[in-house]
C-alpha cells in the first residue's frame, strides 16, 4: 500500500504537470510547470530503475530545456495575444481530442497487453561485458555494443550546433553568439556564479568518471559543466567566445573525430571498425569519453548561447 | 512491484502522447507546439523506460539496451527542441510574428492574375 | 527500515504536489518562480528517501545533479522571468537585447 | 531472408560511405572557411568513388554487402546491410550529389576579401551531412538507429531551407521542423512498441519474429504515418511547397530530389522487410490512394502557379505521389506478403529518376532566375536565346518525368503497368496514365513559355556559368538514359525498345497531345494562344479553372498546421485498422 | 549500535516530514508571496537538511555522505539565492500592482 503511493504520486503528478503544460493559457508558467514536470521525471526514472537515465533527464530535461524554453517564453510574450485568437476552430479541436484519445487508447492497451515475460538483452547484454572492460553495462551498450549510435548522435548534436548557427544573420558570421549578459559584480547572481561552477565542474568530471563501473558518463558531466558555464554567463562573469575562433572548431569536432580514430584503430588492429583490441577496450573507450567530454560541453553550451548576434569586431 | 509499477508509468506514458499530440495539433502558439512536442516524446522515453524495467533480469533493475537508446533519444530531442527554439527566435527577430498558420509560399509575392480570364485566382492564404 | 523511507518519500512528494497546486496558480510569476525551489528541496528529499530504501547508492549522484541543475534552473528563470526588469541583477547590455517586454 | 550477422567481402565499404561525409563534415568545421567547398569537392570525389566500390562489390557478390560494426553482432550489436535497392540508391544519390556540388561551386563559393561567409561556409557542411544520413538510412539495419539517420537528415534540411535567412524561408523552415519532428517522434514510438514486443531493432531478426497483434499494428501504423509526414505524401504536405520554393536553388534540389527520399525508403523497409506479411493489401490501397491524390492535386496546382520554383515544388509533390503506387502492386496475393520484385523496382526506379530530374529541374530554375532576375513562368520568353542549355535541361528533365523512352520513369511505368495488369488492379493503370498526362502537361506549359520569341522590348538576359549549365544537364541525361543502364540491374531488356518505333513515338505524342490539352484546361495564366484556339480554350476553360481553384482551396485547406496534424493521426488510425481488419 | 541508528534516523526523517508539511502548509495558507517565500525556503531547507542527517547513518562510505551534505549546502545556497531573485521578482509585481 505504502509501496503503491510512492509509485503512484510521481506518476500521476507526472501526468497533472503534462496536462497543465499542454493546457494553461500562458506560455510562462507553461514552461515553468515542463521544469517541475522535468525534475519530477528524474524521481521516475529512479523509480523505474533507470539511474542512468535520471541522471541524463536531471541534467537535460529540468535544466538545460529549462533555460531554453523560458528565454524564449519572455522574448516572445508579446505575440501571445495574437496567436491565441488564431485557435482551430471547435470542429478540429473536437476531432482532434478524439482522435488523440483514440492513440491515448490504443497505446494503453498495448500496455496493458505487453508480453510477459518482458523479452530483454540484459541477459545478453551482461554475458558479453567482460572483454569491454567496462562495469556499467549501458555504458557497455553505448560505448561497445551500440557505439555507432553514440558516434552518430555526437554528431547529431554538432549538426544542431551547425544549424543554431546558420540562423546568424550574414554581418554576424563568426561573431559572438547571444546577447552579452551584464549584472552587477557584487549582487546575487554574480555571487552564485562564482561560487556554484567550481563545485559544479567537479561534480561533472566526478560524474563523467565514474560513468565507466556506475550510472554516469560524459553526456550527463558535460550537461552539467555546460550548465556552469551558462551561469557564468548569465551573470556577465564570461562571454561567448567568436565562433570563428579555431581552437573552438578544433574542440567542438575533436570528439567525434577520435571517435572515429579509434575506430579506425579497431580496423587496424582487429580489421573491423570500432572493434577494441583484446584487453584494450577500456583505455580506448577512456579516449574516447575524454575527447567526448569536452566537445559535449562546448557544444551543448554553444547551441544555448543561440546563433551569432554580435559581430566579430 | 515490477509489472504493477511499470504498468502505472506506461499508462501515464500512454496518457501523456495524447495529451502531448493534442497540444501539438491545436495550440496555435508554436512554442507550445515544441513545449507538447517534448511532452509526447517524455511519453515515448516513459515508454522505454517501462519497457526496460520490465526487462530487469540477473540483477540488473532493467534492461540496459533500452536504457542506452533512451539516452540517446533525450540528447536528440533536446537538439531538436534547441533548433526549433532558435529558429523560431530568429523567426520572431526578422518578421515580429511567430505564427505558422499562414502558408503565403515564400517566392509568390506577386498577386497571381489569371491572363487568360483575367480574373484574380482563389485567394489561398490560410487561416 | 525501507519501508518507512518509501512512506517518507511518498509522503514529501505528495506535500509536492500540493504546493505545486499551490504555486502553479499564481497570480504572480513570483509565486511561480517557487516551483523550481519546492522540487529543488522536495523532489531531492524524496529521491534520497527512495534510493536509499531501494539501497541503490548511485541515486545520491543523481540528486546532486538534480540540485545542481534546479538551482541553475531557479536562476535562469528568476533571471529570464518575464517580471524580470533591468534591476541591479538581471541587466542586460541594452543594445542587444531584444526582449519583447523591456520596459 | 536469413539473418546475416557476419561480414560479407566488401561490407567494409558500408561504414566508410556513412562517415565520410560525415568526416568531411568535421574537416570542413574545424579547417573552415574556404576550405569547406574544397574539403566537401574531396569528400565528393571519395564518396562517389566509394558508391561505385559497393556497387561493384555488390554485382560481384550477387548479395547483400553485410558490416557487423565492433563485431557485435545483432540483436546486441548493429549490422549494416545493403541490398540490391541500397545500392541502387546509394549510386544514385552519389551522383546526384555530385552534380549538386559541381553546380553549386558557383553559388557557394566564399567571397574575395572575406575569410569566411555564412551560407557558402555551411552549404557544405550540410549538403555532406544529408549525404551521410542518407547513406545510413540505406543500409542501416536496426531501426533505431534509422530514427537517428532520419533525425541527422531532419537537422541537415531544415537548414538548408532557410538558409537565405529570409523571414518567409524561416517559416517556412520551421513549420517544416516541428512537422517532421512530430513524425519521428511517432516513428520512435512504434519503436519502442516493437522493442517491448519482440526484444530486437534489428530489421533481419525481427522479420520472421513479428506476428498479428494490436501492438505491432499500432507500432506500424504510427511509424508509417510519422514516415509519410516526413517525406510529405498528401495530405501531410503542408511543409513542403513553400519550404522546397523557398530555399536557394541548390539547396532545393538537395531536399527536392534526395531529403524525402529517405524515409520513403524507411516506409519500404518497414513493410517489406520488416512486416511483410502483416500490412496486407488493403493497407497498401490506401497507401497508393493517397499517392493518386497527390498526383492529382500536386499536378493541377502546379499548373496553376506563377512561379517556377513553386511549379517543380508541386511538382515534386505530385512525383512524390508516385512513389507509392508500387505498394499494392508489390503484394503478392499468393502468399499474402509484400515482395521485392519488379514493383519495388520500378518504385526505386522511379525515385532514382525522380531524384536526378528533379535536381536538373532546380538547377536549371536557378538559372533561369539569375538569366531573367525573376522565375515568372509568364515572362520567361526569350530564355531560349539566352541560355539554351538552361531550356535544354528543363526541357530533358520534364522529359525523364513523362516517362519517355529511354528515360527511368519510362521503365518504371512500363513494369508498374505489367504488376497492375498481372495482379488485375487495374485502376492503377489508368492512375499512372493519367498521372503521366498530368506531368507532361506543366512541362508543356512551362516549355511553350520558355520558348517563345521575346517581345522586342524585353530585356535582354544574362548568360548563366557553363559549368552550372553543364551540370544540371548532366543530371537531366541522366535520368533521361536511366533505362539504358537499369537493363543492366535486374530489369528484363525486353522493356525497352527503339523509341523511334512507331508504336513509342505514337504513345509519346499521345502523351505531348493530352498533356498540351490538360495545360490548356488547367493552366494559370493561360499561354498565348491563335485566337480560334483561344476561344475554344477559354471555354472550356470557364468549367476547369473553377475546377483547379476548388482543388487549390481544399490544398490550402489540407496545408492548415491543424487540419494537417488531425490528417496525420487519421492517416494513423487508418492505417491501424485497414491493417488490423486484414487478417 | 545499529538500532540506535534507526532510531535515530526514524526520528530525523520523521522531523524532516513534518517540516516539508509546515512548508507546504505555509505555502497554502499563508496570504501573500512573500511570505509563502519563506515559509517554503525555510521549511523546506531544514526539511531536506533533516532528511540529509537521518539518511547519514546509512550511507556506506566516507565519500557518499559527503555528497550528502554537498548536496544539502547546494540546495541551502541555491535557495538562499534564487529566494532572493524570486523575492525582488515579487516586490516588482507588488509596484506595478499594488494591492487594492
């Protein structure tokens, strides 16, 4: 009974915030009831046994989506009232709730009748970990089994980065990105920036390292050290640096580009890409995550910062 | 506790694509669009999540291969929701609206006049 | 002993989510800005009771991310918050800032 | 098909062709600048030598190329597969990217004085990463890993069609954005519902896995309509006019001629490799009927536009259509499964032409505007003149389409027409009939304008860059001989003959005379006609032209965000049940 | 030993509960923003900082509790903080629409 409370009061607040989010008249506190609704997914997800993915939510979800969604809520408060008065009219929205219900029930059903025993690779997946030298099977998943995917999805998040930046207006280009954020030197947020991402870097590369044997990695430590240096610039302490900088191009695609080394690596040595040689599979994927790390950070932190707005002078 | 627990989620999960899709269809504003475009996909990524705890086996609290392929979902729908948010600033900066109902094609700037009647064709700008 | 901590953390959360009603309502964003401070300290609280009663140690990392990600979160809001004026903490240099509602 | 999980000779190849682009994507970011244009004419060369490697490995195989990557073999690990359409298609868009990238050189090139510019800078980051997706979404073998090739082809195109920066193309690029993410949210969906059912992605070991059942059709009717609202078949379509118009020329043949083609190709995958035996017949109806709608509308709008671009916009809609009229021809009744045969072929086939067509025909509106200043189809007299490789090259492209001897869409037909004919659907013939009428009558249209003699007043026009010229008309051949060289693949020679027989040419003025008619009927404004036939058209015209505003004003209705998203869960939940009500 | 620890966190934990309920009560009942503020900085703080104590005598591990207590001073300086962003936000509500 106890058990069922605690499972069920995330879940259904989950459910209450979605509706909120989706339905409040104000785009505000819209966004601000999608960070509760972040956060309390992050309690789900240890809930669901997902550590791992607690971690990636608690880092993406409430913070870093946070940010984005509610600068653009305040940019764009203006134009609200107009686009409210533009709603479909009460025929669509009729169908459209019927047939969102029909989805809503097809999928519970599909639930309700999921096979049992649930079919699982965590057998499979525990019986092949030994030669990737790693103790954490989902990073045994993400680094070995399914690294392709890994490697792909680094270069997801540079396309993203490329496409933030291809919004710059054309005398932008290679500027700085964002608006230059000033505070006061000695106020609060001044004050919380300076003594919050120290603690918060080591946090991350404490998160980063123990990704390896533990529930961690470097996407949730760069998350978090791309969030410390957002604070820093929010608070004015730092800018962005131009994005014609080369230091910044070369460390934005080291990552992807040793990933694909090491692949290569694995041709060589073993005559099939992203194979890890007997007994180096962990120092290898250690490369990887190491040159990873940084280029996450910096690209994560980069598409927030936005396209370049100021240019270079 | 497994399956009940899990149960409970997929459900929410189930609940949370409706809801999710509906918002995404009918609010005009599209940085609620891209507000219930996260809802839907936390549906789908709950979805992963039940599937993974049900799949808990040896010790392990759930399936690690959902697990990893939720992880990559998170970072790509948070790429994506970074792009749209940006386009849609940018949006917002060059022409002071934000709307995505009007479907004025962007080269036909020009009224398109019939030369053989002579007459003015449908006006085709939706609401 | 786990028992108790579940009930605990069951019963954090459901004071949660009563103060979300709470908060979420308003009137003032002020009042909504709260949010990210009530999951701040409940949703951690809650997630500790959990982890330990579950006895899954690495569940104290995900609440340190979680701290550290709400306050990040709190303060881009509070300083973001369409309330959010000129004032000694959340200026912005002018000539960049596009802000559709600067005073 | 038996699940491979070894490396085949030559499957190395596979991996390489996915990454580099994507490594000429990392060269060109960090060495920037004016290396890009010469770090992606690099990547081009390999990447094209690398396709005609695996085409060739392929023929000397006579099977699937197979890459196990890390040696983690599936359903643990990800297998690369390509077969025979794989590599067709990996040829294809190869070539067609290098014939993009030649012509684009010009438009693309960064200025003198300036070390780096935006759009000539990232043109080429994104034309490589679309071809880099593309290339995986051809062989990938698991299905997650397609939704993340879907979403890195999604993050390449979207900006592509802003990337002028123009308050219209930003629109236009994120209605494009948040409809197509709405599509792949649902193809993830039903990923997770095949995962929680049969405990693999990999495409080859969940084929003889899937059986009936409430999940999997849920799963394959919310991936299949996610999957149509990326590729834009009608009634999901409301992104693509404006956001293919809008973009700068190169870049719409890019989207135009390869974007959508991606995961059109997923749609194959699904249900013929992954369900074969599980969509059935009356789905695949529904499928080919949106297709035939989409050629209706597509064409007759086109028709009745101003504007070039937005002409080959529609265009591509209505081809687009095309595509999917293989589906219920490729169902074989005997054993109640969709089959790779001469459907799928002919499906391919007609892609692949599309795909070179449509890139010569972007290319070639390109031209036109920068020799006239405008792409107003009424003001194009005089072109000929100016730029008759310009006109050549429309003119040869609109040609391919048609489906004229020797051209892929010729062949394409013909094989369609047999499957529709052997299976007795004969409504499809009269469908791909008319749906050739309806292509060769805006190629008249835009034909007879770009021919006529200019008015002594008019202004003169420009000459365009030979090599631009060049290539785009490299491309129109192309499509136009692509009959010749699919002979070669699995196609029965039997189904090409001499064009000049009296038989082919009759059937091709046939077609030139009911097209020219259709024109007529259709078009707006109405070409400058000899008085009688003027009077005659007209008056006809007083019952067709309320005909085309109508269909125009059910588009702009259907292209409404609402009507749009309702379209696609109803799409959904036709899908859902035709399937469900098959077995 | 171990039953004192119990004890001990039986008594902690159940303090923590009952300050997260004088929080949420505060937040409910309490008139204006200001002071719903710091009913719940307050409460909720102490509430954590409580559970963080009962919690310490089960952590195995030198390290672990210490990310205990980081975790609590975290949540105690970011709430000190952002109170006090949320603080000026609602005074400036309260100038632009004064209470009638």
């Amino acid at each position: 009974m106890i058990v069922d409370a605690f499972y069920a009061a995330p879940a259904l607040l989950i459910l209450a915030l979605g509706v909120y989010t989706t339905f409040v008249r104000d785009t505000f506190p819209a966004t601000v009831g999608f960070l509760a609704y972040g956060l309390l997914l992050t309690v789900a997800w240890v809930q669901l046994h997902g550590v791992d993915v607690a971690l990636t939510e608690a880092a993406i979800g409430g913070g870093l989506t946070g940010l984005l969604l509610v600068r653009a809520s305040a940019k764009l408060r203006a134009t609200e009232a107009g686009a409210r008065a533009q709603r479909p009219s009460l025929a669509l929205r009729l169908a459209a709730a019927v047939l969102c219900g029909c989805v809503t029930l097809a999928l519970a059903i599909t639930v309700l009748t999921l096979p049992d025993p649930a079919p699982s690779l965590a057998v499979e997946a525990l019986a092949h970990i030994a030669p990737t030298g790693v103790g954490n099977p989902i990073t045994a998943v993400l680094m070995a089994y399914r690294a392709m995917d890994t490697l792909l999805e680094s270069i997801v998040l540079l396309l993203a980065l490329v496409g933030v930046w291809s919004l710059a207006p054309d005398r932008a280009w290679g500027g700085r990105p964002g608006p230059r954020y000033n505070a006061d030197p000695d106020g609060i947020l001044a004050f919380i920036a300076r003594v919050l991402p120290p603690i918060g870097i080591i946090v991350g590369v404490y998160i980063f390292w123990v990704g390896a044997d533990a529930p961690g990695g470097k996407f949730q430590g760069a998350t978090i050290v791309a969030a410390m240096w957002l604070l820093t610039l929010m608070a004015g302490l730092s800018d962005v640096p131009p994005i014609s900088r080369r230091w910044m191009r070369v460390l934005l695609v080291a990552g992807p580009a040793v990933f694909i080394a090491v692949g290569i690596v694995g041709v060589i040595t073993t005559g099939t890409f992203l194979a890890y040689p007997d007994g180096w599979a962990k120092p290898l994927i250690l490369v990887i995550e190491f040159a990873l790390m940084p280029s996450l950070a910096l690209t994560l932190g980069l598409v927030l910062a936005g396209a370049p707005e100021r240019p270079a002078p | 506790m497994i399956v009940t627990g899990a149960t409970l989620f997929g459900l929410v999960a189930a609940g949370l694509i409706g809801v999710g899709l509906y918002g995404l269809i009918v609010n005009p504003q599209p940085l609620r669009k891209i507000l219930a475009f996260n809802v839907i996909g936390s549906g789908v990524f709950l979805l992963f999540g039940v599937v993974a705890r049900r799949g808990a086996a040896l010790g392990l609290g759930g399936d690690p291969v959902p697990q990893a392929l939720l992880i990559t979902g998170i970072v790509v729908a948070f790429s994506a929701t970074a792009l749209a948010v940006t386009v849609l600033l940018r949006l917002f900066e060059e022409t002071g609206s934000t709307t995505l109902a009007s479907d004025a094609p962007a080269v036909a700037s020009e009224p398109v006049v019939d030369a053989g009647t002579g007459t003015a064709a449908l006006p085709t700008r939706g609401g | 002993m786990s028992e108790f901590l579940l009930a605990a953390a069951g019963f954090v959360l459901a004071m949660v989510a009563l103060g979300l009603v709470r908060v979420l309502r308003g009137p003032d964003d002020a009042d909504r800005l709260m949010a990210g401070q009530l999951l701040g300290s409940g949703g951690i609280a809650a997630l500790l009771l959990g982890g330990a009663a579950i006895g899954d140690g690495s569940v104290v990392d995900v609440s340190l991310t979680l701290a550290l990600l709400a306050a990040f979160a709190s303060i881009a809001f509070t300083k973001f918050a369409p309330g959010a004026d000129d004032g000694d903490d959340a200026a912005t240099d002018p000539a960049r800032d596009h802000r559709a509602d600067a005073p | 098909m038996i699940p491979d999980a070894s490396t085949t000779p030559g499957g190395w190849l596979l991996p390489l062709a996915i990454l580099m682009p994507f490594v000429g994507v990392l060269a060109g970011l960090a060495l920037g600048g004016r290396h890009a244009r010469s770090v992606a004419m690099l990547t081009i060369a390999a990447g094209l030598a690398a396709a005609i490697a695996i085409a060739s490995a392929a023929l000397r195989m006579g099977d699937s190329l197979v890459y196990v990557l890390g040696g983690w073999s599936p359903p643990l690990g990800i297998a690369l597969r390509a077969d025979g359409i794989a590599v067709a298609m990996i040829v294809a868009v190869a070539v067609v990217i290098t014939g993009i990238g030649i012509y684009a050189r010009t438009d693309f090139a960064t200025p003198r004085g300036v070390g780096e510019a935006r759009a000539p800078m990232l043109y080429w980051m994104l034309l490589l990463a679309v071809w880099g997706s593309l290339n995986l979404v051809f062989v990938s073998g698991d299905l997650f890993t397609l939704y993340v090739a879907l979403e890195l082809l999604t993050f390449a195109g979207v900006p592509l069609v802003c990337l002028d920066g123009k308050g219209e193309t930003l629109r236009a690029a994120l209605r494009y954005l948040v409809y197509a993410l709405a599509g792949s949210v649902l193809y993830l969906l039903g990923v997770v519902l095949l995962y929680a059912q049969y405990g693999t992605l990999d495409i080859a070991l969940l084929a003889p896995r899937v059986s009936p059942g409430a999940a999997t059709w849920t799963a394959m009717a919310m991936m299949t309509a996610g999957l149509l609202a990326k590729t834009a078949l009608f009634p999901l379509h409301l992104w693509l006019p404006p956001a293919h118009a809008g973009a700068p020329p190169a870049a719409s043949a890019v989207l135009s001629a390869l974007v959508v083609k991606g995961s059109f190709f997923i749609v194959i995958r699904l249900w013929l490799d992954v369900a074969p035996g599980l969509v059935g017949l009356p789905a695949a109806q529904l499928l080919a009927g949106l297709g035939a709608a989409a050629i209706l509308f597509g064409s007759v709008i086109a028709l009745r536009q101003a504007r070039l671009k937005l002409l080959i916009a529609y265009s591509t809609l209505a081809q687009i259509g095309y595509l999917f009229i293989m589906f219920p021809l490729a169902f074989d009744g005997a054993t109640g499964m969709f089959v790779h045969g001469d459907a799928l072929n002919a499906g391919i086939l007609q892609a692949i032409s599309h795909a070179t067509a449509k890139a010569a025909m972007f290319m070639a509106a390109g031209l036109v505007y920068k020799s006239c200043g405008h792409d107003r189809i009424a003001d194009l007299a005089g072109i000929a003149r100016a730029s008759p490789l310009t006109v050549l090259t429309f003119v040869f492209g609109g040609v391919a389409l048609m489906g004229v001897l020797p051209s892929g869409a010729y062949l394409a037909k013909k094989l369609l027409l047999a499957a529709a004919d052997g299976s007795g659907q004969w409504w499809w013939e009269s469908v791909l009939v008319t749906g050739g009428l309806l292509t060769t009558s805006y190629v008249v249209l835009v034909a007879a304008q770009m021919l006529r003699r200019p008015a002594a007043d008019a202004p003169p026009r420009a000459s365009v860059p030979r090599p631009q010229e060049l290539a785009a008309l490299a491309l129109a051949l192309c499509s136009l001989a692509l009959g010749l060289t699919a002979v070669f693949g699995p196609v029965p020679s039997s189904f090409l003959g001499n064009p000049l027989a009296p038989k082919e040419l009759g059937a091709t003025l046939m077609t030139i005379a009911g097209g020219t008619v259709l024109a007529l009927l259709f078009a707006s404004p109405l070409p400058p006609l000899p008085a009688a036939l003027s009077a005659v058209a007209s008056r006809s015209r007083r019952v067709t032209l309320p005909l085309g505003a109508v269909l125009e004003g059910i588009d702009a209705l259907l292209r409404r965000w609402a009507v749009a998203g309702v379209s696609l869960l109803l799409v959904a939940l036709a899908f859902g049940l035709l399937m469900h009500g098959d077995v | 030993m171990s039953a004192v620890a119990d004890v001990f966190s039986y008594i902690a934990i159940g303090a923590g509960a009952f300050f997260f309920l004088a929080g949420t009560v505060g937040l409910l009942r309490f008139p204006d923003t200001l002071t719903r503020l710091h009913a719940l900085t307050k409460a909720d703080n102490l509430g954590l900082g409580l559970v963080v104590l009962g919690l310490l005598p089960h952590v195995d591990g030198v390290l672990n509790g210490m990310k205990l207590v980081v975790i609590w001073l975290l949540v105690l300086l970011s709430g000190a903080d952002a109170g006090q962003l949320i603080a000026r936000a609602a005074r400036r509500a309260l100038r632009r629409h004064p209470p009638a």
